[in-house]
C-alpha cells in the first residue's frame, strides 16, 4: 500500500513513520520544504521521543521520504492544523488546500482519512470539496456511492508519549460509509494495537472533541470551588480532598487556568458548531479562562503593599514537569505581571528551559533565574507550575513563613 500523509507536524511525521516501519510505503507530504529536506535526511524537526530513530530507519530503508506536492496514493491522511479563526471558529483551510491536492490525485477506490482534530461535519466537508472538483468520482457505476471513500480517525496521543500510544491507546474510526470504516480499521490495524472501534464520521469528529470537553469541565468545576472557597474563606485543597472520600466523587485540581494546544481549544468546536445546546461547554471554557486574570489581581492587590515588590513567578509551562509553554496561563499571567506592575521585580523560574519565550523576552522588569536565589529575594512567591522540583523543596529552608505566597495549585499544602 502507498500512504501519503499530509501534514508531517506533531501526529503527521510520527504516523508515517510507523506505517513505514510496518511495511506501507509513505511519502510524507509538506508545504514547508525545511521540513521536506530535514525528513528527506532522515532528520526530525521537532523533538519527541524515540520518533527521529524510526524516521532515520524508515528513510534508510526507503519505505518513507517526503515531497511538497501530494503524489498519487491508495490512502491519503490529512493531518494538518486546525487553528482558530477568530470568534472560536475552526478554520478549515489547510484541510481545503490538502483536498484541493487530493482531489487530481485520485483515480477511483481510494481511501481518505482525516486525522486533525475537526468540528462535526468537517469529514463530509472535506469530502464534498473533493468530489466537486472530481464529480467523474460521485457515483459508482449503480449510480449510488461515491468510488473513493472517506473516515476520520482522531488521534489521542499525549507528546512526549507518542510512539508509544500510537500503537497501544484505542483508536475511533468513523466513516462516511461503513465500507471506508472497515477499510481504515485494516490500515490501523497494521500497527496499533489497542482496539479500532468503528462509528459514523460525525460521532467520532464529537468523540475527541467530548472527551477533552469532559476533562475541560472537571477542571472549571474545580476551578470555581477555588473562587467560591476564597470568598468563604475556606482551604479549597481541604474541601476536594474530603469531598473525594465519597466513593462517587472525583474532584480534579483547580489551578490558575488551562493550557495546552487541545483542552483549551477544541471544546470551542462544539460551542461553535452548536450555541444554543453547548450552554455548560461554553461556561467551562469561560470560567477556565477567566481564571488567570484572577491570580493576577491578587498578586496586583498583595505587590500593592511593596514599594518596589520581589516577585518569584514559579513555573512557565502549561502543566508539570513538561517544557511546553504553549497557550500556557502561567506565561499569561506573567506577561501581565510585567505590564501591570512596572516597578516590580519578577524572577520567573522554568527549570525546563534555558531562555525566555519571545512574549517575555525583552522586559525591563523579568528575568529566567534560578529556583532557590529568586526565592530567597523575594517577598511575593507566586506558585504556578506544580514541577516536582518545586513540590519537593524544603519549604523552611525556603522561609516561605516570612514572605507572601500565593500557591495556585496547593503544591505546598
Ligand atoms: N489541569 C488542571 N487541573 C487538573 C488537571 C489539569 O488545572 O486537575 C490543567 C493543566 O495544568 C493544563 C491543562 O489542564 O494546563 C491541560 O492538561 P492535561 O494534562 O489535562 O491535558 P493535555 O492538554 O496535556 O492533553 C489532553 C489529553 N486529553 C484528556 O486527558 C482527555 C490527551 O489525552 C489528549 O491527547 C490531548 O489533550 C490532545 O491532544 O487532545
């Protein structure tokens, strides 16, 4: 079988590359010709582990190699982003541009997949794109089915874990047609070992968008028991901790807001796709995002007390012992730490990384330092980032007792 996979990102390159080593041959496809080149040396351009060995190896054998225009193919995966468009929008046009390469590719029997994370409908979209331009490919021969066949199979793979839950987590494959189901189900088969469940296209689009939903609306939950629990002034970790001794409950941790490329992002889809219905996804998502503006007033409100505040910032990444710092609150807060607060020092601590992000860089007034010497100097701690390092300091030898902490995620309860 000849895959081409288009979108050689995060899920694109590791997907080819385990259906090269698993005997299809790939040609990963590109709008960025470093990326073509990079792949084409056997190079990854981007870091995860254990992905640049089997790209080396799959290149070397001649199973995998990359170009920038879209070849002939049996299957075709589309794994390109999904950004928004303004007003949570998804927007669509890198998937239309991969069905607009697609689309004078196809000669009839082909199988195309579409991997990115989409909102519902946008699997028969990319379908109906492709046939307008290829109407010679609507029907088949009884006048019935389209002759090339389309599914969505999202992936739910954690960075820094991928080669590893490509082939173990349970996939979802959801099809136009029951035939385009089955026939993904024998390519995923080829190197996934967990179970392929198989669905209609619209209930798998929902699926990933559910589940990172779901987790998103635990977290507000959390989250505003942490804003009700100040106005009472009670211990908000206390009152999680001892509502989960009740065998039914399961209350995850507030924290100073939601991060990452995915939670914070794909239950928008639902919203826009259906306001009226999405009342509760909608208040999740705003409740989570309103919560960094709330550790920044009550850092603003406890510097007021300084003249010319220290302010250890403890953690940039979007959660622990990770250094990805995208959609990250924690650089949030910090960026307008900076802005609200001219006359402060802010010593922002991220042991994962060695320089500040270009949204930081720049400041008079904050610089990346090290863990114990911004905590010595400073007379605010602002807690963040749950890092073990962090969790695991000797809290005295810290003389937190003498400063103001505020601690966003209860690490040092
Ligand atoms: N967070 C809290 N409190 C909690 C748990 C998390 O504030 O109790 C925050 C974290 O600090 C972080 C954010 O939520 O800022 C998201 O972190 P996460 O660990 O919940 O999830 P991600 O974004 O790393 O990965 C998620 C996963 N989805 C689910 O767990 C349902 C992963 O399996 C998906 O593959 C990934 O999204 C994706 O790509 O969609």
């Amino acid at each position: 079988t000849t895959v081409a996979v288009i979108g050689l990102g995060y899920i694109g390159l590791p997907t080819a590359a385990i259906l090269a080593t698993h005997g299809a041959d790939v040609i990963g496809v590109d709008v960025n010709a470093d990326t073509v080149d990079a792949v084409n040396r056997g190079e990854v351009p981007f870091v995860e582990p254990d992905l640049s060995i089997s790209v080396a190896g799959a290149v070397k054998q001649g199973r995998l190699r990359a170009e920038t225009k879209t070849p002939e193919a049996d299957v075709f995966i589309v794994a390109v982003p999904t950004p928004f468009k303004g007003n949570h929008a998804a927007d669509l046009s890198y998937i239309d541009a991969a069905a607009d390469g697609i689309a004078p590719r196809l000669s009839g029997g082909e199988l195309v997949i579409l991997e990115s994370t989409s909102p519902p409908g946008t699997t028969q979209h990319l379908a109906d794109r492709i046939l307008e331009l290829r109407p010679d490919l609507s029907l088949n021969a009884s006048g019935k089915r389209p002759i090339v066949h389309f599914a969505h199979c999202p992936e739910r793979v954690l960075p820094g874990r991928i080669m590893i839950e490509l082939v173990t987590n349970d996939r979802i494959v959801g099809g136009l047609t029951r035939k385009a189901a089955e026939q993904a189900k024998v390519l995923y088969e080829s190197f996934c070992k967990g179970e392929i469940m198989l669905t209609d296209a619209t209930t798998a689009e929902m699926a990933k968008l559910v589940e990172n939903s779901y987790r998103d609306v635990n977290i507000a939950f959390a989250n505003e028991l942490s804003l009700i629990s100040a106005k009472l002034d009670i211990d908000v970790w206390e009152l999680i901790e001892l509502a989960n001794h009740h065998p039914r409950v399961n209350i995850l941790q507030p924290g100073p807001g939601v991060g990452g490329h995915c939670i914070a992002v794909d239950p928008w889809f639902i919203v826009s796709a259906v306001p009226e219905e999405a009342r509760l996804i909608r208040t999740a998502r705003e409740v989570n995002d309103s919560k960094p503006e709330q550790v920044i007033a009550r850092v603003v409100a406890k510097a007021a007390r300084f003249k010319e505040p220290n302010i250890a910032v403890l953690g940039l990444a979007f959660k622990p012992d990770i250094d990805d710092l995208r959609e990250s609150p924690a650089c949030r807060i910090l960026a307008r730490l900076s802005d609200e607060l001219p006359e402060a020092r802010l010593a922002a601590v991220e042991p994962h990384i060695s320089a500040l992000p270009s949204s930081l860089e720049g400041r008079d007034n904050v610089v990346l330092t090290e863990f114990t010497a911004a905590v010595a100097d400073a007379d605010i701690v602002v807690l963040l980032v749950d890092h073990t390092v962090f969790k695991a300091a000797d809290k005295r030898r810290l003389r937190l007792r003498e400063k103001v902490v505020i601690d966003t995620r209860g690490a040092w309860r």
